[in-house]
C-alpha cells in the first residue's frame, strides 16, 4: 500500500529482528505469503543500504546503473540465449492459435493443472490431484505433458517416426531448446516444429477428457492421433507440399527425401 514511501523510511520501521513492515490492501494468499516471506530474507541479506544515501534507481545489468531496452537485451541473449528462440518455434509455424497458445503456456510453465488452481484457490485442496494417465504421481505440467512414462512413450514414437532418438530432457523447456537444437532444411523444418505443438497441444487435451469426461486415456492411440493431426496441419497451411495426409502417418523418411531433393530447388531450402 505504500508505493511511495523511502526506503530509509522502510529501514527505520523494520522490527528487532530486521523484519520489514509491509501492508498489502487484500489478504494475500498461502504462496503469496511464501513469496513475501523469500522478500523478507532477500531484503534482510541486501548488501551496501547506507542510511546516509538518498534513495536512487540502478540497474545492476549494465556497468552505469543506466536501463537501455539494448542493454537488458543484450543481458537476456548472454543468459538466455537459445530461449529467445522458443517463442518462434512456437509462433511462427503453421499451427492453429489454439495449439500455440497451449504450447506457450506449458513452457510457460502456466497451464491450469490442479496443483495450479490449487495453488490459486479455484478448486479445494482437497481434490486429488494424481496424473489421470499413471494414476501414480501428481499431475504438473511437466509431468502431465512430458515425465510421465505413459506419455514420454508417445514421445519417443514420434522421435521413431523422425528416425531419430535423444536423451530425456527433464522438462517442457528442455523439450523445446533440444527441438530448436535439431536442425533441418527450411521445408522440412517447418514440419519439424510442429511435432511438439501438436504433441502438447493433444496430450492436454486427452487429459482435459480423462479429467472431465472421465474417459480412459489411450495414449497408443494419441501418437497416431498426433501424426495425423500434424498431416493435416501441412495439408492446409503448406500446401506445395504434394502428399496425403496418410502418406505423412506411413512414410514420413521418404517423404522428407523427396522433399529436400525435389522442392527445395523450386522453395529454396
Ligand atoms: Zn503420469
């Protein structure tokens, strides 16, 4: 509530103990509550308050305490490099909005699980909250879209089908970065990016059903699913590519030598 108010002035009402006094205008929720607790301890350990200064703004990011928009990217590419690149992978393609859309969210790491909207108090703590596929460990985003063994074979299928293999990245970002790592021509690689847009955006779906239409998840069935899904995404959104989507399902690796041998002269790849 007190945006304006100095930080000597916040120093001098702190308790015995060094802890700061904050007002908030609603009660805060349990990880609210958490994170205002990791602020107490960041203030408590802060290095350099002199309480002969007067307050002043500096960015840590570059060597003048100045803010550019260049320099905090400059900052970001030197931390995060390869990220940069996700949210093309993700945009760019010719995947619906919808799939992208979910896409991003589970990198994000923002997709409503119930562990989610738990933490958010849209639904009781009380409800269970176990992975609908394994029924063995609770649902989270990286579970649910990758780590659980259900779907980490659907996965593996599609790599298969890409007569590729990789070892197991943990998470939905590490998924993503090792995608953006593969390399393939241009044709070839816009089909490429599909594969983990349609395969999060089917595997929360099927969640989606098994949660709320209790229905029984047949994850054989989702890699099929998925390849057709991905047939008709480059059927409608890259048509100078000349095959059916069946052709897609059953004979991906001729296909893709066909096209970097035949298209790529008239597309430039
Ligand atoms: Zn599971």
């Amino acid at each position: 509530m007190e945006k304006e108010r100095s930080l000597s002035s916040f120093m001098q009402m702190r308790d015995s103990l060094g802890v700061w006094k904050l007002l908030f205008r609603r009660p805060l929720l349990a990880w609210e509550e958490d994170e205002v607790s990791r602020l107490q301890v960041l203030i408590r350990d802060a290095l350099g308050l002199n309480m002969g200064l007067k307050d002043f703004i500096r960015w840590n990011a570059s060597l003048d305490g100045q803010f550019t928009v260049a320099g905090i990217r400059e900052w970001y590419e030197s931390n995060q490099g390869p990220r940069l690149q996700v949210p093309r992978l993700i945009w760019k393609g010719v995947a619906p909005p919808k799939p992208q859309f979910l896409s991003w969210l589970a990198w994000r790491g923002r997709v409503k699980t119930i562990g989610m909207l738990k933490r958010f108090r849209a639904v009781s703590s009380s409800v269970e909250n176990l992975c609908p596929f394994c029924k063995l460990e609770e649902e989270s985003v990286d579970h649910i879209l990758l780590q659980c063994s259900m779907v980490w074979k659907v996965w593996s299928s599609l790599l298969n089908w890409w007569g590729l293999s990789w070892v197991t990245p943990a998470t939905v970002d590490g998924v993503l970065l090792w995608w953006l790592g593969t390399q393939f021509k241009k044709t070839v690689k816009k089909i490429w990016r599909l594969v983990p847009v349609a395969m999060l955006w089917l595997a929360w779906r099927l969640r989606n059903d098994c949660v709320f239409h209790e229905r029984q998840p047949n994850l054989e069935k989702l890699g099929e699913i998925i390849k057709v899904r991905i047939g008709l995404w480059v059927k409608s959104g890259l048509p100078a590519i000349p095959y059916s989507v069946h052709d897609f399902v059953e004979n991906l690796n001729q296909l893709l030598d066909w096209t970097l041998s035949n298209l790529g002269q008239c597309v430039g790849i």
